[in-house]
C-alpha cells in the first residue's frame, strides 16, 4: 500500500503494544525481576542475562551490546525488517490497520517494488519454458532425469533452465535504463562497472525459484550444468530477499497440506523436490546459510516437530552442533527437534530414490531427539569415570542447558546432568558459577588498571596562590548534591559497581520519569561549561520538553533515532530510573527543586575552574572570577542557614 505512515499512528500503535508480548517467544529466559523483566539478549552471545526491559516505559536495553529501543525498534531489528514493515507487522499483532499519508515519493517506492516483483515472475516464467523449448535444454533435462526427477515433479516446483549467453534475460525483460537498473536491483543482473556493462547473474544453470509465504517470486537458486564455479549460486540479498529468514519449499510445503505435523530441514533444493516426489511434502531447505534462530521460530510457528537431516561424515556432524545450539535457546514445551544423520555417500534425494517413502519415514521416526544428541555429542569425548572430567563436562553443558526457556524438558535435561555426573544440581552450579565468577573478576581487575587517576577540584584550586584569601571550601567541587547523599539514587552501573552516575544522569533518567518537569527546571547559564558527564545530554533533553512538554517516551525514541549514540545513553538511563524510590510526581518535583541549587553550583564552580586554568588573566577575567567566588560563598552561606 502506498503512502507514508502518520506519526499519530505509530505513537497510537506503541502505545497499544506491550512491549513485553513482543519479547516474548524472541528473547530467552524472559522473566520478571523487579520492575524489570530480564533475560539473555538476543542480538549477541551471553551466558548471564544483560537484556531488560520494563513493562511501564516499553522500553528495552542490553548492557551487555547496547542495543536498545522500543518495541517498534526490537522488531526491526530481530526480525531484520524496514521501519515500515515493523509497523505492519506490530499492527497485526494489535489487530489495527495500517494507514498511509499519500505522497509521490510513497508511490513511486511501492511502484518500483512491485515492478521488482513482476521482473521476478517474468523470469522464472522464461526459465520455465526454456526448460521445455530451448534447442540446448537436453543437458538440463538429462541432469534432472539422471537425479531420479520426473518433469511433474519439476513443475511442482516451477524448475527451469536458464541458457548460455550474457544477455537472455536483459534482452526479454528489459526495455529501457529504468529496466536495467530494476533488474540489477532484484540481483538477476550484475553491473560490471569497470567495462560499464551489465550481464546475466545465471546463465548455463538448473533455476530453482525461491518463493515467499504469500507465493511471490522472490530470489532464485542456479545448480549449474558444466564446471563453473560456484556449484550452487544464489541471490544475493535485494528488496524482495533475506536468505537468513527465507527457507526453499516452505511455501509449497504449505500449499500441499494446511496441518502440518512436521518439517524436515535438508541442505540441497534437489532434496527438497526428491523428497516431494516421493510423496514427502514437508521438506524445506536453508538458502546459503546454517539454519538461524529466525528459521526455527518461524518454522515452530508452525509446526510442533522439526527434523535436521545431515550427511554423516564430520562435517554433518559439526553442521548438526551448530543447529543444535541454535535450537536449545528457541526449543520450548509442545514442540521436538530431532537429528537424522544419513548413511555416508548418501543424501535425503538419492536415499528415499533407493529405500521409498516407508523406509525414509521409518528413519525420521527414529530420528534422535534433541535431548539424546545433546549428550551424546557432549559426552562421547569427556572421561565421566574421573572427578576432573565430570567437572569440565558440567561446565560445558549447564551453561547450554541454561540458554534454553524454563521447561519441562530443561529440567529433564538438568536430572540427567546429575545422573550422568553423581554431583547434585546445587554442587554443579556452583561450580560453573564460580567459574564465571573468576572469569569475571579477571577482566574486572585487568579494566580497573587502566582507568587513569582523577583530579580532584581541590587540586587545581590549590595550583593558584592569588586567591588563598578566599576559605578553602569554596575550591571543593559540590559534594553535598542529592548524587552523593540521597537515599532515591542506586549505585548501579554497567561498568563498575563502585561507580556511580553523575548527577547529571540521574537528573536526566529523572526527567525521563516525569518529563513534564523539565519545564519547570531553570538551567544556569555557565552550565554548559562544565565537564561532568551527562551535562550536554541533559540540556538537550531539557530544551526537548519545553519545545515538545506532551512527547512520551516513545516519540522522544522515534524523533531521537537517526542519532544511534544519543538513543543508547537514553535507554541506558531510563534503565536507572528504575531503580528510583520517588512515588509521586510531587515527590519528584521537590528532588528537582533541590537539585536546582545543585545545579546552579555546578555551573558556578565550573566557571571559576575556567578562569583559574587561564595562563593569563586580563582584568574583565580577574573581576569575574572574584565575583563567581563571591557569589559561591554567598550561595554557601544561604544554603547553610
């Protein structure tokens, strides 16, 4: 649908969506803490949960990366979609319809889209029928027999041949420049800038059309026919195509029964349309990549049961490790993953071409569940008859078992870890945390060396003898300010724990709770001067809300999101805020008023800290510096009373 998407639209739609539904299933080990809710973040590698969220300001972060945002932004990023088709897809979960502002740029984007769509079909439509008419398809057709492949079975699939030359396809679909680049930009034509020409990306090769649920042409997959290189050439990824959430024969897997039971993830297309041949409909295969944990959430969408078919050598061996750490975090109770290793020499294609449908399916039925390959892989080179083998073994597969959502097959999995070891779970986890915890402490130790010295205020004060008339106390940074003392502040930080935010921030995650304040705090002029971290975020973000006081936190995240560095010190803020003790906007507003004084203090003694660094001090210089001082002293007096 063409047109633009109103901005009233996407801050009704996140405030309709909970954000914590949307984490739900995508992130593991999603559960509540506090106010929070944490879990093991899904954009990188972790064993100890840095993810969280909060349910109140439908935000999330990770400590551990940094990724961070709202609920429209983790759907962009999970399931790697545009803004827009984040948008649709939050919308169906809300049940709302997306509307469109109409504009001619809106129009000409859908346009050239579904342009893109069109080229698509048209050439796999002439692969199709080169397959059939073309004076050189003997060679293709003589491969797909020699593979056991009947011409029904190929038009199930719609296979097809694309000729030698480097101009067929250019010659059929493109009339113009526009044609050209359209072509080039659904990755069916490669633009050789150097000789400033384009040619055919597949030429001399069997075409296997890759389609999307909803049936379109969206890539293609060319096995080819004499000995070039590569075998096996695919897309590449365009508008239409992402090979790492795409699956070859999914969609006509679907088309053939609407109830599934299972899906079989096989390696090659040909196993996919051999499989299908012999009547066995629900094979699927990756497009280029190891399956991902987009795949398996898609495919236990819709399916209970999905089985991973491997070569038996060592590197289907590996290949099936691989799979299966993708699948221990995804897996959960109601549905099976199982692992079937083929004979050596042998593929799904040439094995059910040799033992039938009955034989084959008789070897998915006895296919090893997750749990048993799990430890046979684990287990098979670890000495489980000594006390130090048992201990490495433990150490390697609790911290797998841990990645996997709280279930009744994790807990299964846990028991047998006790079995097989004769150590009780509380002794085995305390082993592996206390392995964690001296990992950490080492790399806690070796970051704290590096972090220079600080200099303290007093000190550069005491660099400057003109001014010793002046009390001592008034060359001190401000120490008495809420950040030190106040019981509302935790001293919680990704960092260090013994580092606390500076007053700054907590003033900034502050507003982020009662943003409606911000207009009603005064920023001293000087302020900009200082140097404590987070002064510069806070003036932005306080002119923000006198220039928008109704902004929720959402917009300020949509608004602020073409400055990525900016958006992530928010989100890490509002993760502090959290831990506020301050109940009520009144109680929130008379921290602000105290911190006002705070503030105003800050600015003051970080212009006088200016003027003393000045090698030289004219007589506009001195007279200000005298007076800041002054009036620093009497800001101290009034204060004491």
């Amino acid at each position: 649908m063409a047109g633009r998407i109103p901005q009233h639209f996407i801050d009704d739609l996140l405030a309709r969506v909970n954000i914590i539904d949307v984490l739900d299933g995508r992130v593991q080990k999603l559960k509540r803490t506090g106010k929070n809710y944490s879990g093991l973040c899904p954009f990188h590698k972790e064993k100890t949960p840095s993810f969280t969220a909060n349910q109140e300001k439908q935000f999330y972060y990770c400590f551990g990366c940094g990724a961070g945002g709202n609920a429209l932004g983790f759907v962009m990023d999970y399931e790697n979609l545009s803004f827009p088709e984040a948008v649709e897809e939050l919308a169906k979960v809300a049940g709302m319809e997306v509307p469109r502002e109409d504009s001619p740029q809106q129009r000409e984007k859908d346009l050239q889209l579904k342009k893109i769509y069109d080229l698509l079909e048209r050439a796999s439509q002439f692969y199709e029928a080169q397959l059939r008419d073309h004076e050189n398809r003997a060679d293709a057709v003589n491969y797909l027999k020699s593979r056991g492949l009947t011409g029904q079975a190929a038009k199930a699939f719609n296979i097809g041949f694309a000729p030698s030359g480097w101009d067929n396809l250019i010659n059929l679909l493109s009339n113009n420049e526009q044609d050209l680049n359209l072509l080039e930009e659904a990755g069916m034509v490669i633009h050789n800038e150097e000789r400033d020409s384009r040619y055919d990306r597949f030429r001399n090769r069997i075409m296997f059309p890759i389609r999307d649920q909803r049936g379109r042409v969206i890539a293609f997959g060319g096995r080819v026919l004499g000995d070039d290189k590569p075998k096996y050439l695919n897309s590449p990824e365009t508008p239409t195509f992402h090979k790492s959430r795409e699956l070859y024969g999914l969609y006509e897997a679907r088309k053939h029964s609407n109830n599934l039971e299972r899906l079989i993830i096989v390696e090659g297309y040909m196993d996919v349309v051999g499989l299908a041949q012999y009547d066995i409909h629900y094979a699927v295969a990756t497009l280029g990549t190891a399956t991902t944990a987009q795949h398996l959430e898609r495919l236990f969408k819709m399916v209970p049961e999905v089985i991973f078919c491997f070569d038996g050598d060592n590197a289907g061996r590996e290949a099936a490790i691989r799979a299966l750490k993708t699948t221990l975090p995804v897996i959960e109770d109601g549905k099976e993953a199982r692992f079937l290793f083929l004979p050596e020499g042998e593929d799904p294609d040439s094995l059910v071409r040799k033992e039938g449908k009955s034989d084959f399916t008789e070897r998915l039925d006895n296919a090893l569940p997750l749990s048993e390959f799990f430890f046979k892989s684990y287990s098979e080179h670890a000495d489980l008859n000594s006390m130090d083998g048992r201990a490495r073994f433990s150490t390697e597969v609790l911290p797998a078992i841990n990645s996997m959502k709280p279930s009744l097959l994790q807990q299964m999995m846990l028991d047998r870890i006790c079995e097989l070891t004769n150590l009780s779970l509380e002794q085995i986890q305390t082993t592996v945390n206390f392995h964690q915890a001296v990992t950490s402490t080492e790399k806690t130790i070796d970051h704290s060396f590096s972090q220079p010295e600080a200099v303290s205020a007093k000190d550069q004060y005491d660099s400057y003898s003109d001014y010793d008339s002046y009390p001592a106390e008034y060359s001190e940074q401000y120490q008495e300010l809420p950040s030190s003392n106040s019981k509302h502040w935790s001293t919680r930080d990704n960092k260090s724990k013994n580092t606390e935010y500076s007053f700054a921030e907590k003033i900034t995650a502050l507003l982020l709770h009662y943003p409606q304040l911000a207009g009603d705090l005064n920023m001293p002029s000087g302020l900009e001067q200082t140097n404590e971290p987070g002064i510069q975020l806070l003036l932005q973000l306080v002119a923000y809300y006198k220039n928008s006081p109704q902004a929720t936190l959402g917009q300020l995240a949509v608004d602020w999101r073409e400055d990525p560095e900016l958006s992530a010190t928010i989100i890490q803020l509002y993760e502090i805020s959290t831990s506020l003790e301050i109940h009520s906007e009144n109680d929130a507003r008379n921290y602000l008023n105290d911190a006002q004084n705070g503030l105003l203090e800050k600015a003051l003694t970080s212009e006088i800290s200016i003027l003393q660094k000045k090698t030289q001090l004219g007589p506009e210089d001195k007279l200000r510096l005298v007076q800041k001082i002054q009036q620093l002293h009497q800001f101290k007096q009034a204060k004491k009373k």
